[in-house]
C-alpha cells in the first residue's frame, strides 16, 4: 500500500504524462480539467478545427501549379512539373502528381485551394511571418496571444480546455491564450495507462479513498481527481481504439499517425473543438523536387485517409481542416536546384462540402513582388470566415477589425 507521499509522487507520474503550457502551480487544474473530457459529451452540432502546419515555407507554386501561365516553365528550370503530368483542376491551374491522393476529396467536393493568400508588407522571415499566422498582428507586446487561443477562450465551457496540440514539437504560438492553455500530447498513449501502470493507478485511487479530504485548493485534491479522471479517459479511449475499426487505411507516415488519432478523438466524442498538427521540413533551398514531392505525399496520404474516416463516422461536414504554411517560395527558382522564401501561396481546406475547388484567383506571375507572388486574399479573411461562421466565435475581437468572409461552405 503507498503512504501520502508515495501516493503524490505517484499522481505526479500520471499528470507529467500530459504536457501543458503555462506556468506552475495550476498546471495540476488543468490537467484534471482536462482528463475530465472523458466524461463529458459534444452536441452533435457543434463544428470542430483542425489545422495543418508545413512549417518551412511550402513551395505553393509547385503545390497548385499555374501551368497555364508560361512564365511558370520560364522560371523554372529544373523543377517545372510537365502539364501532362499534372492534375488538372481547371485551365489554368493543376496539382502536384504528388497529390493524387486528394483527387478523390476534389471530384467528391470535399477539397479546396484558397489561392493568392497573404498579407500587406510580406515578411521574409520564418519566424516573424509564422508568428503573423498565428497571432494575426503586427507583435508588439511581450506576451502575444494566439488567434486560436483567443477563440478557446471564448468557446470553453465548464473548465474544460477546447483546444488540443498532438506531436513532440513545442507548442505552437497561435494556440496561446489569456484563460484557457492548449493540451500539448506527444500521442493518445499520454492518456493511456500502460498495463504495467494499472495497479499503481489502483493503490493510487484506493489511497486517495481512504485519505481525510484536504482543503479544496490543496495538491492532493489535484491528484486525486486527476487519477479518477485519467483512469477513465485511458477506458474509454481504449475502448474506442480497439472496437471503432471504422474501416480507413492510414499510410505508415508521422503525419498520418496524428491524423489517425485526432480522428479516434472525434469518434470518442471528446469536447474538444480545435487540434493542431504539424509536418515539418518545406525549407527547400536545394535540391527542392525529391524532397518536397515526398513531403506532399505524405500530407495528401494523411489528409485522404483523414477525411475518409471522417466520412465513415459521418463526422466530416462538421470538422473542417486547414492547411498553411508561413508563406511561398519564390517564383524563379534558384542556382541550387530549390526554391527561396517568398511571399503569397495556397492554403488548402477539405472536410465539408465546399463550394468550389478554387477559391479567389492565382496570381498574375508577370505582377510580381520583388520576385514573388502578391497576395490577393488577406489570410485574415480566411480566419475571420473560420472564426465567425465555422467556429462561431467573434474574429473581430481576435483579428482587431473587421474583415470581408469569404464563401467557402
């Protein structure tokens, strides 16, 4: 049997499995706040965001191609991608072979490429413009919050956290907020108790039992309900994963892996309404064709069986996922077989039934920036449409002024 302190050090060793921003001492309320998920259920009608990171500066140009332009095999030497080789979408613009795995959602309605998305003033910096992506301003002050964090903390209810970060990577700024910290997990095996686990997890909760109950801001009472909470988040999440066999072949890759477990969320019902991943490795200086068409496989891999699947659960017109990177490559490519940073590119939707398969227009590629493509649609817009008429939050609280929709659903 374990004594008090064996006990604390135990509950400890349960609650250190769920990786959380924000400073100590709440984490402990946080943590039982969000174990306590398990027991707690969705409206079916509630909508969910999930969002795909390239962290990099994807090559958008050879995302969609504007094979209908010269100038794209003008400026591309070496890494022009042959029109009969692409899949085209209409006249002018294609997508990368790479992506064959998405034809499927395209013809079935469920895809789309909004086209020309950036902001005035581009900002060549990986850091700085992914921090424009994720804050949605100019950062000023020393603590910025994200614009996902800002809608969590409009949308959380019940102490219960709606936001979810899945991967080993450090969390991302947009998912930063004022009341509300995102749940990082590594992977659903951080809810999970392992067998060797179960029978402290027992001692633990049979001690906690037979304790006087402490004060109700006391660590003990943290614990307590962090173990009652976790054991019943590892049930159910166990029972989902081995009995939900929903019939979706997932690729072996890191990014599939993800998807396939924000989907088993989903299917378990889980409150929570914004999940954020992300697929690294889009800086391609040199040597850009290998390594970026397998870096688009395994993105257009993940996001088919994703969508798939949530097809299968008849989940799909409520969960809509975002694809962005933190800004294009540059038109001509350079001495070293790559691309380099650029401005405007592509995000990518697919979920719901969507509207149409392009959205805006492709830019002029004899209208260029410095070398680059000028943006046509602010991505503030696609995040005022997302926040306002996806998530059902006010984006012009988060975004600091009003901007235009667009018609996306």
């Amino acid at each position: 049997m374990l004594n008090r302190r064996q006990f604390v050090n135990a509950g400890l060793g349960t609650v250190a499995a769920i990786s959380l921003s924000g400073p100590l001492p709440n984490v402990l309320a946080r943590t039982a706040h969000t174990a306590r998920i398990a027991g707690l259920n969705r409206s079916a009608g509630e909508k969910i965001l999930v969002v795909i990171q390239l962290s990099g500066g994807n090559d958008g140009i050879n995302t969609l191609v504007p094979y209908g332009d010269d100038e794209y095999y003008k400026n591309r030497f070496t890494l022009a991608i042959p029109r009969e080789q692409l899949l085209t979408i209409d006249d002018h613009a294609g997508m990368n072979p790479a992506l064959r795995p998405m034809q499927t959602l395209l013809d079935d309605g469920r895809m789309s490429f909004v086209q020309g998305v950036g902001y005035p003033h581009p900002n060549r910096s990986h850091f700085e413009s992914m921090d424009l992506w994720h804050t949605a301003h100019r950062i000023a002050g020393t603590r910025p919050l994200g614009w996902l964090g800002q809608a969590s903390d409009q949308i959380a209810t019940d102490g219960v956290l709606p936001a979810l970060h899945l991967g080993g990577e450090v969390q991302p700024l947009a998912l930063r907020a004022d009341r509300v910290p995102a749940t990082s997990v590594v992977s659903l095996d951080s809810f999970r108790f392992r067998a060797a686990g179960k029978a402290a997890a027992r001692e633990v909760l049979e001690l906690s039992n037979g304790l006087s109950r402490p004060s109700a801001n006391s660590l003990l009472t943290h614990l307590q309900s962090t173990t009652q909470a976790s054991t019943d988040a590892s049930r159910r999440l166990a029972a989902v994963t081995q009995a939900a066999d929903r019939g979706v072949r997932y690729p072996e890759t890191g990014l599939a892996g993800k998807l396939r477990q924000i989907a088993d969320l989903i299917a378990a019902d889980l409150p929570a309404r914004i999940f954020y991943v992300t697929l690294d490795g889009f800086d391609t200086h040199a040597n850009q064709s290998s390594a970026h068409t397998s870096l688009l496989a395994e993105w257009a891999g993940a996001v088919q069986a994703f969508i798939s699947d949530l097809v299968a659960q008849s989940s799909a017109d409520r969960v809509m996922l975002m694809t962005f990177s933190e800004f294009g490559r540059r038109l001509k490519e350079n001495a070293s077989g790559g691309t380099d940073h650029g401005a405007a590119s592509v995000v990518q939707l697919a979920g719901p039934k969507l509207l149409q398969p392009l959205v805006g227009r492709y830019p002029d590629l004899n209208d260029l920036d410095q070398g680059d493509l000028k943006f046509g649609i602010d991505y503030r817009q696609l995040y005022a449409t997302l926040l306002d008429e996806w998530l059902g939050v006010d984006s012009e609280a988060i975004l600091g002024g009003r901007f235009s929709p667009l018609k996306l659903v």
